[in-house]
C-alpha cells in the first residue's frame, strides 16, 4: 500500500487568535518637534504613563502640550486603547504630517493637532481632513468662547465641514480628552450604540459659561463642556461643524466600511464565479442585508418614514421598515460598456438613522 502523502500532504500548525483591529476607535496626535527624526514620525501607546515616559524620552516637556494631551486622551473613561503620536519637523504643516502618518498607517480615526494653530491653519486642516481618502474626524480645539465673525468657531461653521468637531476649551489638550472619550466609547461599544452628547469628560473642568454664551456658541455648531446644576457635567451636544452628530458620523462610516468589506469577502471567497445576473445582486443584497440588520439591532438604525425626494423604490412618506431598504437594477438594462468592464450593476442602500434623544419634557398634573 502506497502512502497518500504524495497527493495530498496535510500540515498542521496552531495560532494565537487576535481580534480583527478596528480603527474608528484610535486617535492620532500630530505633535510639532524641534528635535525631529525620522525614527520619531510615529508612535503607538496603549496607557497615558507609557506616553508620557515615551514622549518625555523624546525631550517632550511633561507638563507640555504633547504630554498634557496625551495623559488627557487616556483619561477617558471608559478609556481607549491605543494612541497614535506623529511627530513632525516644525518647518512642515499640520497637513504634511497628516499625509506622512497616511503612508505607513490608516489605523485611526480621531485627528488632533498638539499646537495652537492660526484660525487660518485650522480651517485648512479641517478642510485636508475633510479631503481624506479615508474615513477620520479633526477634533479641533478652538481656544475661544466666542461666536464672533470671523472668528475660529464662525470659521469652521461657514466651511459647514461634517468631519471637523470644533471644541470650544481653554488649552489645547482639553481637547485631547474629548478625543479619548469618543474613542474609548467607541471601544466599548462593540454591539451597542452610543452617542457622544451629555458624555462626562474625565480630566477637564466645565467651563464658566452663561447659558447665553453657551448657546451663541452651539447656534454656530460649536461644543462646550459646562456644569449644569450642582452634579451634571456635560458635554454638549457631540456636533460636527456641518451641523451633524458625531454618532451619525461615525456609524455612517462604520456603515459603509462593513458593505465595502462584505462585498470584496463576498467576491474573494466564492468558490465559483459570480456570474452578471440578477441572482449575483440576490447574493450581494442577502449579505448586506444581514449587516444591516445588525445596526439595526444596535439602536443605530430604525424603522421611520423617508422623508427624503423618492429613491428608486423608495417613496417620500413611507416607512422604511428596519431602517434600510436595498435595491439594484435588472442586468438587462446594463451597458454594454459596464458588461464588457465586469462590473456589477450598483447596489443602492436607502438608511433611516435611529438618533438620539437629547431633550425631554416632563408634565406634571397634581390634583389639589
């Protein structure tokens, strides 16, 4: 009897299981450095002493900035994981180091700069992140609690960016902890949703502002973290440049990562061919479908009426049950074109969000 080994060899081996890495959780500091190498272009933590004693290695001040923000992002409870830290040459803009960190790394999704920056400078780093060919949000801290003209704040509202989260603070790493916030949330919030208003900021102090300055400031899209009575301190209202919720935001990105990623493993792994027909849509709408319906159970979507202009078969006033609709067009009316390139005709998605209560209204009847 002949051994089989010649045909078919089975080798077996064992690996540590990992988690798949998930970057909408990590924040990234850019950090201007007198003292810049290459070797110092990026750092990865996971605790605010590590930081600080890698950052203070690197000649960093440890009552600085760069230390400051750093210690601030990890004090967030619940914390975050991971921090990036770029350091670039001071001859270089906040951009530039944007763009560096891009080519070794896109394992982030928090952006922060670790200097004060012009009014000018922000808003076109805003706009540079705004750009991106990947999903990110600039946490900006604008050091100033006014809502004037021309101002910082007005700067970033009239560019009515969606990926800027403009944070009106004192000093520069106050920032950093809204930053670690939303990111540490973001961690432990793997089946569940959450959103980023009325959240506590651990390591900030609220600030001195009269409801009217308050105000001014969130009519221009802007975030404050203020004391409300004697025990609640919060910030307010998680609200991107544009006007958007930071959840909104991020899940819609998440969202869209998850179909991107399902639709390459669905090609990737399937034994036979997809052929263009309309079962191949079947296949691709099945698996979208079942992502979907995870949000849906996280609270991140939900069933409402579509309130937008009509959308393939989607019409303005009805409900879209679950929050999503999916739906393509018949390979009979493909180009010819499209047919001879091999691609699919497009999977177009309708979402309902679910949104987040912010205010409630309580009535009180007592007989006398």
């Amino acid at each position: 009897m002949l051994s089989i080994n010649p045909v078919a060899r089975v080798a077996v081996s064992t690996v540590r299981a990992s988690a798949a890495p998930s970057s909408f959780d990590t924040g990234l500091l850019l950090v201007p450095d007198t003292g810049y190498t290459e070797e110092r272009r990026l750092q990865v933590y996971t605790s605010g002493a590590e930081a600080t004693a890698g950052l203070t290695a690197l000649g960093f001040e440890a009552d600085g900035d760069a230390c400051g923000a750093a210690l601030k992002y990890f004090a967030a409870s619940p914390a975050p994981g991971h921090l990036l830290v770029s350091c670039y040459p001071v001859s270089q803009t906040a951009e530039d180091a944007l763009d560096a960190v891009l080519e070794q790394t896109a394992d982030f999704y928090g952006v922060m700069p670790v200097s004060p920056l012009t009014d000018e400078a922000l808003t076109r780093l805003a706009r540079y992140v705004e750009a991106l060919p990947v999903p990110a949000v600039l946490f900006a801290p604008v050091l100033s609690f006014s809502a004037a003209a021309d101002g910082p704040l007005d700067r970033l509202y009239r560019e009515r960016l969606k990926r800027t989260l403009p944070f009106c603070c004192a000093a520069v790493p106050d920032c950093a902890a809204v930053m670690g916030t939303a990111m540490g949330l973001e961690l432990a919030h793997q089946k569940t949703a959450f959103a980023l208003c009325y959240k506590t900021i651990q390591g900030i102090q609220p600030s001195a502002l009269t409801q009217g300055q308050a105000d001014s400031i969130k009519a221009k899209n802007g975030n404050v973290y203020v004391a409300r009575g004697y025990t609640h301190f919060l910030f307010e209202n998680g609200t991107m440049a544009n006007g958007q919720r930071y959840d909104e935001v991020l899940y819609t990105d998440k969202i869209a990562e998850d179909l991107q990623n399902a639709a390459v493993t669905l090609l990737a792994e399937n034994p036979d061919k997809m052929p263009q027909t309309d079962d191949s849509t079947a296949q691709f709408i099945n698996r979208f479908s079942s992502i979907l319906m995870g949000y849906t159970d996280r609270g991140v979507l939900a069933s409402a009426v579509w309130r937008g202009t009509d959308a393939g078969p989607v019409r303005s006033g009805e409900i879209v049950e679950n929050g999503f609709m999916l739906w393509a067009d018949s390979y009979d009316d493909q180009s010819e074109a499209d047919r001879a390139a091999h691609r699919a005709v497009p999977v177009q998605c309708a979402l309902c969000l679910a949104g987040s209560i912010e205010s409630v209204v309580i009535e009180i009847k007592v007989e006398i």
